[in-house]
C-alpha cells in the first residue's frame, strides 16, 4: 500500500498540481495585495478619498465609523467594500491565469496528424487499403491518385 502511495505520489501529474496549488496561493496573496496597496488606494483617492476596504451598510440602528467598529459591537453589516476589493482580486488573478494557459498551450508542441492509410474508392465509397489497386468490394480497378 505504501509502495502504491508512493508511485502515486510520484506520477508527473499529482507533483505538477502540488506545484501549481502551491505558486497558485502565493500568487494569490501577492495580487491581493496588489488590489489592496496599490490599486484601490489610487482608485479611492479618485473617487473622493474613499476606502473602500470600509464601506459598509450598517443593518442595525446603531451608527458605527468602521467596519472594525461595527464588528466589535456585534452588529449586522453588507461589507460591499470588501466584497468590491475582492471581486477586482478575482478579476485579475482569472485574467492572469487566462494568459498563463494561453501561453502554455501556445508553447506546446502539436503532434502531426498520423498518415491516412485508407482511402475512399471513388466508385462505391469504401474505405480500402492505400496501396489497393482493386476494391475488394465492388472489385473496380482503382489508380493511384
């Protein structure tokens, strides 16, 4: 059973997807980061000094100033704002993936066709041998084209 474990373990396709679940987390948490330091400050700043890691509908009759606020009292909110940074983070880890498997199946190699080795004879359209000077069904002669 170890043995068999270990086999599996060790197949080309289990370590690729280690790997990629792997790079795939860290790529994950860099972009977030991204969206979060980099790409919503600017956005925010644009839109009126917004942030919009804090904006939220308050569900309870109390007025809170933070989500962090609101929180720590217990009370009901639709955080949108965070909902919105991690829609964004979505949107461009899905776009960069996109460009990853585009790349990669652009970089492998495409096998050739394998060489016809039937053909149609051209008189009742059975599929014979290549080399065939005769169709072995209705028995014409057939010339090499």
């Amino acid at each position: 059973m170890i043995k068999e474990f270990k086999e599996f373990v060790m197949k080309g396709n289990v370590l690729d997807m280690a790997v990629g679940i792997i790079i795939g987390a860290a790529f994950g948490s860099v972009v977030t980061s991204f969206v979060n330091d980099v790409l919503m400050p600017p956005i925010g700043l644009l839109l009126g000094n917004v942030d919009f890691s804090n904006l939220f509908i308050n569900l309870s009759g109390k007025t809170f100033e933070t989500i962090s606020e609101a929180k720590k009292a217990g009370a009901a909110t639709l955080n949108y704002g965070l909902f919105l940074n991690t829609a964004i983070n979505f949107l461009i880890v899905g776009f960069a993936v996109f460009l990853m498997v585009k790349q990669v199946n652009r970089l492998k190699r495409t096998e050739p066709a394998p060489a016809a080795t039937r053909r149609d004879c051209p008189f009742c359209y059975t599929a014979i041998p290549i080399k065939a000077t005769r169709c072995p069904n209705c028995t014409s002669e057939i010339t090499k084209s």
